[in-house]
C-alpha cells in the first residue's frame, strides 16, 4: 500500500556528462563510457533504495536522451540530415533528425544496462522507453506520410524491446507520453492503439506517464498560459482507463491539475506525483504525505504509487537525493497513518 517509484531520469554525475544539463553529451567513450554508465545506475539504486523506493530505476543513466537514446539504435533515421519542427504543437523548437526509409531495430538498445541493473538489486525493476505518440513528436517524417502509420512502426520496434527487457526480469516497464497532453484529441484516436502494440504480449506491469514536462523555461512558461485549472488530462482518462494499461502516471504536485481527474482512472494504478521537479526546494515528508492524502478522496490506498512529477535530470544532485528521501519518508508517514 502506497508503494513508492521514480518517474524516470535522474541526473548524471559530473564526470559522466555536464551535471544540471538536459542531454549533455557524454565525457567518457568506449569501454569507459560503458563503465561509468554502470558505476552511475549502480549509485542511484542504492540511492533509491536507501531513500525507501521500492521500485527503482536506472535513472536513465545509459542514454543521453529519453527519446533518441532509444532511436540512436533504430535503423531507417538519417541523423546527418537534420529538420527544425515545432515539439509539443510548437511549444519549442528543436533540430530533430528524419525517417528516411522503413525502420527498424539492428538489436537491443537497452537489454545490457537493464540486465545490469536487475543483477543487482533485489526490489522491484522500472524501466522506461518513450512513447510512439512522443517519438512522432520528437523525430521528422520523410517516409510514412502519417504520424499514426510512423507510431505504430515505431510501437512494433518499442515491443521488441519490451518483450526482450520482460523477459530479463524487468517488473515494470513504463513508456513516457508527455505529447499526449498536447495533442489530446489524438490519445483516443490513434495513441492508445500504438501503446497497446507496444505492450503487446508483456507479462510484466505496464505504465504510462503523462506529466507536463521537465523544469525547463519552455514547459513552465507554457503552463503558466494554462489557466487556474489544467484539465488535459480529463479529456483522454477515460480512453486510458478503457486500455490494456496497468499503470497511469500524473503531475499533482504544486500544480493545477483538479484532483477529480484522478477519478476518471477508477480500474488503474495511479501514479501520483508528489514530488515538484520544476524548482529546487526539497519538499518535507509532510508535503508528499499531504499531495497523496489529498488523491485518497479519488484513488483507494492500495491502487496508490508515490512517484515524483516527471524526471529529474536537470537537478543538483543533492536536490535530487533529498526529494528522493522525502518521497520515500512521506509515503512511509501516510501508510502509518493508514494502518499499513
């Protein structure tokens, strides 16, 4: 009961890549490279678990990118020729590379740090891939001539690579769907259908996670435009609660998305936010105990999972641990509180 999880990246350390920044390239190559990445996850699930995460992550630490890490390996993607194109219906631009040809997947991308990381923790396992809505929204068409055509071309490649992570023992596997609150009619239409493709066959828990963007200048500004109350979500919840999903994925601390919403998820697990990745105060167990409480007026404890808002790559590392701490501490006081 009020389990606790990571949405996803956590920051690299200073001598794998530039700390605080969003996709730094790597300061290692080769062997080292490889190395490092290791010694980094390997940090960070004693972290978590020292910190009461009771299913951990690799934070990410062995891709640069929560979208290309995963296309670096895909064939079919020219990465000399380079297209501007407006990400999240233009709320930034970005130099994106193009598909060029049929894609496909040489081999594993993740398998080796997956299998890395599973040898060495005994808690439960996350592993995160990006969703094929939000690949289609991170990557230039030359090719399929429809982004639903290209997702779910991208959701056969993102099922290989889960059934082969499913089958290292991976407990979770979570795929990240921030366009989905940019492009919300679509969810119903097209995004739910590329996701079940993608889960296809799994045995393990699947999730999905919907947030409202790193702590960047681009997303905040973008949701102080969003009015006193942002209610993306309640226009493709109840497509999601219909799906083949175990696990949903939201944004509720310090923001403005309506607790309701939460209701609309009556047949999931819900991942409720409590940790704010868009400043660098670290939140007090008492906080997070109060964002969850505040999700049992719509969410039974026992479908409750404690996660932090979105990743938390561009952080201090010492902001990052003490939010870690105080997720953990906080879940551990309400599940007090309940009797659990």
């Amino acid at each position: 009961m009020i389990t606790t999880t990571v949405a996803g990246s956590l920051p690299k350390p200073a001598w794998l890549a530039e700390p605080e920044a969003l996709w730094a390239p790597w300061r290692l190559q080769g062997a080292a490279l490889i190395e490092g990445q290791q010694d980094a996850a390997l940090a960070w699930i004693k972290i978590q678990e020292d910190a009461g995460i009771d299913i951990v992550s690799d934070g990410e630490q062995f891709r640069k990118h929560f979208v290309h890490g995963f296309l670096e390996e895909i064939e079919g993607i020219d990465w000399q020729r380079m297209t501007t194109m407006g990400i999240r219906d233009d709320r930034y631009d970005a130099q994106v590379p193009t598909v060029t040809a049929a894609l496909g997947r040489k081999n594993s991308v993740h398998g080796d740090g997956a299998k890395f990381c599973r040898e060495r923790t005994s808690h439960q396992l996350k592993f995160t891939l990006p969703g094929p809505m939000t690949i289609c929204d991170t990557i230039a068409d030359s090719h399929y001539g429809s982004r639903p055509k290209m997702a779910m071309a991208f959701a056969e490649l993102l099922n290989q690579e889960a059934r082969e992570l499913d089958a290292l023992g991976v407990d979770v596997i979570q795929f990240d769907e921030p366009a989905f609150n940019a492009f919300m009619d679509q969810v119903p239409v097209w995004g739910v259908d590329a996701l079940h493709r993608a889960i296809d066959g799994l045995s393990c828990k699947t999730a999905v996670h919907i947030c409202y963007g790193y702590g960047i200048k681009a997303n905040i500004d973008w949701k102080e435009g969003l009015g006193a109350e942002w209610r993306q979500y309640e226009e493709f919840f109840p497509a999601l609660n219909d799906s083949r999903i175990d696990q949903v994925s939201l944004e509720c601390a310090d923001s403005k998305v309506p607790l309701s919403v939460l209701g609309l998820l009556k047949d999931k697990d819900v991942l409720v936010g409590a940790i704010n990745v868009a400043n660098n105060e670290i939140e007090t167990p008492e906080k997070v105990a109060a964002t969850l409480r505040a999700a049992l007026e719509f969410v039974d404890p026992e479908r409750i999972i404690a996660c932090t808002n979105c990743g938390m790559a561009p952080m201090p590392r010492d902001v990052a641990e003490g939010k870690l701490k105080a997720l953990g501490a906080g879940a551990a006081l309400l599940r007090k509180e309940l009797g659990g």
